[in-house]
C-alpha cells in the first residue's frame, strides 16, 4: 500500500482506539477512494485495527484488484449472499463485537436489513469521522489538486478566443469541457457553469442558447479531475468596455476576496475569514445582491469541510485547500463571481489556480 494511504488508515485507526471501537463500516465510495484508492462503484469497506476488507461483485473485483493494494477482497454473490450476511461473516472471522457504521451515507430502509444480522455485535452510528480526516490534505493530494487546476487554467487559455461575440454559453462550455478532457482531465469536476447577460446572475446558471452580446457580464465557473481530486475555479469578464457599475461590481468582489485571502492563515477562525469578505459586500452599493457563503473545501468531493461563512466553527488548519468565491448576484442585470482554490499555509496561503482575472473582453 502506497505510504499516503498507509497514514490515512493510522490516523483513522487512532480516532477508532481512542472511541474503543474495533472497526468502521464504510458505505462512502469517496471514503473508499481516501482511505483504500478504490474508484468504482457497489463496494463496501470495513477497516479493523489491523486490516482493511473491501466487498464488491463480479462486475468491479477485477477493478479493486488493480486499484487496492494491501486489501482484502471479497466478490460477493448478490444472488446468494445479502449485504448484511457478508458483513457479519467478516466479523465473526475477525471476532468483531463493536461496529461503528457510517450513518450518513446509507439509505434508511438499508439499515435494518444490515443490522438485522449483526445480533450481538454492538453497532454505533457515527457522521464524519473521515471526512474530518479529510479536511487536512496530504502532499499527493494538494499535488493532484494542482494538476487539476493547472489543466483548467489552461482549457481556459486555449478558449478564450471562442469568447466573441454571437457565440452561445452552451458551445462554449461543450469546448472548455472538451478542452479540459484533451489536456488530461478525467471527466468534469461537475457541470460547467457559463452564464451571459442577465443570466451571469444566476449563480449556478446551466448553459443555453444565449449568445454573447456586447456588453454582456460572463461568468465560468468550472474544474478538472485528477486521480478522482477536484478544482474549482470560477472567472468574470464583460464582452468589450465595461460601465461604470460593472466595473464597481467587479472591483467590489475583487477587493472582498483580497480581504478574505489576506486574512487567511492556519489558526485562523474560518468566521474571520467569512466576514473580512462581508465587510466589504456589506459596505457597497451591493450588499443587497450577495451572499453569505464565501467559500468550501475542495478534494475528492466538489464541496467539502469547512464550509466558509458566517456560521462555520472551524479553525483553519494548515494543508486545508479551500475555495475563496465572493459574489454579487443582480437580478435581471448580470453578476460577477471570482473564485480561486488556495492551500492554507502556516503563515498565510498558496495559489492553486493561476488563470488571470482580467475583467474587459477585446471584440
């Protein structure tokens, strides 16, 4: 098993000791892709002080074979063998009597079917014990993360001269999509959003039809994959010379982010770093258009711990990679978002997207 992994399970397998539990039920596949590499789909793992066993069927074993060193794995007949048997055999083989199970990421019709055979083992709920492991990225991951985002700065570069004039933002996202897939991507970090006009006000807007005209607002907002890790990115621009208060609401989300990024260190309370970006929102003649979140975490999921904003608890450890994305949303008239995934340093932040944030479009 690859070192990175190797210390992922340790620290799990202390939080485990810790709790006096003997071992963790996981129904997360992007847990299974943290904790064991596993990429595919139908497979449950259990992680003991000492072992980590994988279950799937005929259809991906050959997959976890290739991807999940050091595992144990079992192909399960689903015909002749319910989840809940599988399980409670790799228990008794153990000698297992406490379970912790992941409460969050199983149906709750599920549920009792499992727990109807696991009678005398002790079976504890318990929510985001990895994913608070996860928080904290190691080296590989911050470097699959870069690779990520370095591919979408680039897609970007090599797009942005289809950004003209009568060009539609669903051609548009279909090419940077393919764009970031030429370069190496391994899909899409999720569905681009590419917005014109009014509908850059639409902070999740779903490309259509709309052509760009001049004087339109643009807002990207898109990322790559790699080795199942994530980028975020999201770019404004307006098609030629902007108005005066398109270039106010353009100044006023850029000053807010420099706020929030400057603010930003490990040992840093993630609700300072939330209202150094407010207090500049606030203060404008736009603090009716914008909102509270400010940023997510960012890894094998899109969104991820610690949610940035006004209410978050956490204090910001070093290694956390995190979004910074203030916004100002006008209905009917257009917005702006700019956001950057940055690494949390020991005395202040690391860039991990690079693409420019040039404002005015030459038609």
């Amino acid at each position: 098993m690859k070192p990175e992994f190797t210390q992922r399970l340790n620290k799990l397998r202390r939080r485990m000791a810790v709790d006096g539990q003997q071992a963790l039920l996981i129904f997360s596949l992007d847990n299974l892709r943290y904790l064991a590499n596993y990429s595919g789909e139908a497979a449950y793992g259990i992680v003991t002080l000492d072992q980590v066993y994988l279950m799937t069927d005929y259809r991906f074993i050959a997959q976890a074979e290739e991807e999940c060193f050091g595992c144990q794995l079992i192909c399960r007949n689903r015909d002749r063998q319910s989840l809940g048997k599988a399980i409670r055999q790799v228990l008794d083989e153990t000698h297992i009597t406490s379970l912790l199970f992941e409460a969050g990421h199983i149906h709750l019709q599920m549920w009792p079917e499992i727990a109807q055979e696991l009678n005398g083992i002790t079976c504890t709920a318990s929510t985001g014990l990895v994913e608070e492991l996860r928080k904290i990225k190691d080296e590989w991951e911050i470097a699959q993360i870069r690779k990520a985002a370095a591919i979408a700065d680039q897609a970007l570069h090599d797009c942005m001269p289809m950004l003209c004039i009568g060009v539609s933002e669903r051609d548009f996202a279909l090419e940077l999509e393919y764009r970031m897939q030429k370069l190496g991507s391994e899909g899409l970090s999720f569905p681009s959003i590419v917005g014109f006009g009014p509908r850059s006000a639409l902070p999740h807007c779903i490309p259509s039809s709309k052509t760009l005209a001049e004087g339109d607002l643009v807002v990207i907002d898109f990322g790559a994959v790699v080795n199942g890790y994530r980028s975020d990115m999201t770019r404004s621009f307006v098609a030629g010379k902007a108005s005066t208060r398109q270039r106010n609401i353009f100044d006023t989300a850029q000053r807010a982010q420099q706020a929030a990024l400057q603010s930003l260190h490990a040992g840093q309370l993630a609700t300072v770093t939330s209202a150094a970006a407010s207090d500049i929102l606030q203060a404008s003649e736009f603090a009716a258009y914008t909102s509270t979140g400010l940023g997510h975490g960012v890894g094998i999921q899109l969104h991820e711990q610690p949610f940035i904003s006004p209410v978050c608890q956490d204090t910001l450890q070093a290694n956390y990679v995190v979004t910074i994305e203030p916004g100002i949303y006008i209905p009917g008239y257009g917005g702006v978002r700019i956001e950057d995934d940055v690494v949390i340093l020991a005395d202040g932040y690391s860039f991990i997207s690079h693409a420019p944030k040039n404002f005015e479009l030459e038609i």
